[in-house]
C-alpha cells in the first residue's frame, strides 16, 4: 500500500495545524484535499499545497482516492461526519470530544462498527511523550496500583469568538478542555466512572457565565473499582498554559508536566527519584505539537496494517458521558450517577 491519502475537513486553527503536519511531516501519508465552509479559504489552502478544494462533503466521500478524512470542524457537527464517512467507507480521524450529543455520538460509533472503518478520536496528550511514560512506568507497576488521579488542564484565556464560545455547539470548559483530563482519568486508572460531582462559575469572564459556561470548574470523579480522580480545569491562567497530572499510586506517584523543572518525576516509598525534564510551552499546540504529529503517524500506521486505534470511539463516549455528567452536576448542583 502507498501512502495513506487524506481529506482534512474543516480549515480553523486545528485544520490548519493537521493539514500542514500530512503535507510536510508525515512520510507515510499525502493530502488529498481539503474541505472548508469558505470556499475562498479552502482554495488558498489547496493552492498553497497543490491538492485539490473539494466544494462538498459528498465529494470528499465519493472520491475513491481519498483512503480517510481528518474531521476538524465544530464540535457539534463531529458525530454526523463520522457516521456519514465510515459509511462510505473511509476511515476517521476526528478532533475530540466525539460530538456534544451523547445519543448522536453513539450512533457514530455504531456506524463505524457496522461499515469495518477505523476510528482514532484527537486525544492528543496519549500520545505525548511524557504521558506515554507514565502509562508505560504505571503498567511496570513502579508506583503499584492507580488509586487516584489528579489533573490540571489551565488555558491563558478562553477561546476566540464564535462556536467556541457556545457551551451548546462546544461543549464549554468541560467538553473542550477538562475532556483532556477525563480521558486520562480512564487510562490510567481502568474501570468506569459511576459519580461525578462538579463546582464551577464565571469567576473572571462575565460573558461566558451570560451563556451557561464556566472559566474555572472543579470536578471530583468515582470510579467502581474504588479510584477517584480529582481535576481542574480553567481558562484565566495569567502565567501562560499549564497542563500537569499525578498518578497516585500504592507504591508512588508519577507526577507530569509541572511549570518548572522538574517536569516529570516519580517519587517512590524507597525513596527513589527518577527525573525527566522538558520545558513549559506557551500554548497548546507548542506543547504538544510531536503528539499532534504522532497522532497522524499512528492513524496512518492503523490504516494501512488493520491495527485498533489507541483512542476509540468507545474510548471517546467514556469521556464524552461523564463531561455530560458533570455539566449536569454544575447546573443541578448534586452528584450525578453515570
């Protein structure tokens, strides 16, 4: 098989990002075209690289040279695109979270089922170096067993205008950014969510409390196997972005991504440190531009020799149930079963 030829559809700030990353970057896959709501903006795209503008989803689906497609567009128009694609039997990248919808993100991934496509959802800190060596230092049983999980996820301020500030077609703070570290809660710690119980406001952004989002929220999760998970999300840090997570564990803690060196450390009942250093980046996509780039390597990898996804559609509905918990938590103001 040649290389894997790809269709990104959606041409904002990620589109962009991933569309540059298949064109220059990854040996293993081309760019078939691009797909934009502005014709004008997915020609200039298209030109840039040589590739073709296509004027429609159909035409994307239709084209038997186009082997999967990139999903980028708002998040509320994710789970219909991927239903659609894996019908006509392209594969699927798209960004997280799977939709806003619970019912329209489950009846994706029965689609995806039923046509044989593959499914790799943008939960991009997976495939980051230093939460790729927790996990593996984790399944070593270096820190024993995951017990607790703690996540901080903080954007310097909130995302611009448009869809991104509409809790209902995004998600808001929970679906957007405090997703990231749900997923991981899952990961790292097996089992499933059974309660989340959720604090939140407006604190800083009056605009965003004006149409039902937060900039800062707390959430404390249960799972059945006996773990917890305790994170943290807000979009008013004055020191620039700031991602880091510990792992509990009966033997230690993996610790990953403080602000300032050490980065990432595990501390163990022995007294032992083990230290990985990296640097603290200004925004997301300098912080974790290797993970967006591996994103695309293991889709491609997954394609053409018939492997599972790192992160599943099934995956992806995990975390899309509990972030609509914890909303539900917010508004109402009491745990919520899952």
């Amino acid at each position: 098989m040649g290389p894997v030829r790809l269709c990104v559809i959606g041409l904002g700030r990620m589109g962009l990002l991933y569309t540059e990353i298949i064109a220059t970057v990854v040996k293993g896959a081309e760019l078939a075209g691009v797909l934009s709501r502005s014709r004008g903006k997915a020609g200039s795209v298209a030109s840039k690289y040589g590739v073709r503008a296509y004027g429609c989803l159909d035409e994307v689906l239709r084209d038997p040279g186009v082997d999967g497609v990139v999903v980028t567009t708002p998040t509320y128009t994710h789970a219909e695109i991927v239903a659609r694609a894996a019908e006509a039997g392209k594969h699927v990248f798209v960004e997280k979270p799977l939709d806003v919808d619970v019912s329209k993100a489950e009846e994706a991934v029965r689609a995806v089922r039923r046509y044989g496509v593959k499914l790799l959802v943008g939960y991009m800190r997976r495939f980051d170096d230093q939460y790729l060596k927790a996990k593996e230092l984790i399944s070593e049983g270096a820190i024993g067993k995951p017990v607790a999980y703690v996540g901080i996820s903080k954007d310097p301020e909130p995302p611009p205008s448009g869809w991104l500030r509409d809790p209902n077609l995004s998600g808001g703070l929970v679906l957007d950014l405090m997703t990231h570290d749900v997923d991981l809660a899952h990961w790292y710690l097996g089992g499933e969510v059974t309660e989340v119980y959720a604090v939140g406001d407006a604190y800083l952004h009056e605009d965003l409390g004006r149409v039902g989002d937060q900039d800062l929220v707390t959430a404390h999760l249960r799972f059945g196997n006996g773990a917890s998970a305790t994170l943290l999300a807000s979009r008013f840090s004055g020191y620039g972005y700031d991602v880091r997570s510990e792992i509990h564990g009966t033997a230690g803690t993996v610790f990953i991504g403080s602000p300032t060196p050490p980065n990432h450390v595990i501390v163990g009942r022995e007294g032992g440190l083990r230290t990985y250093l990296t640097s603290l980046s200004a925004w997301f996509k300098e912080r974790f531009l290797k993970a967006y780039i591996k994103e695309v390597e293991h889709f491609t990898t997954v394609i053409r020799e018939d492997k599972e996804p790192l992160v599943s559609g099934e995956d992806a509905l995990k975390a899309l149930k509990v972030g609509v918990a914890i909303r539900k938590s917010l508004k109402e103001g009491r745990p919520i079963h899952v």
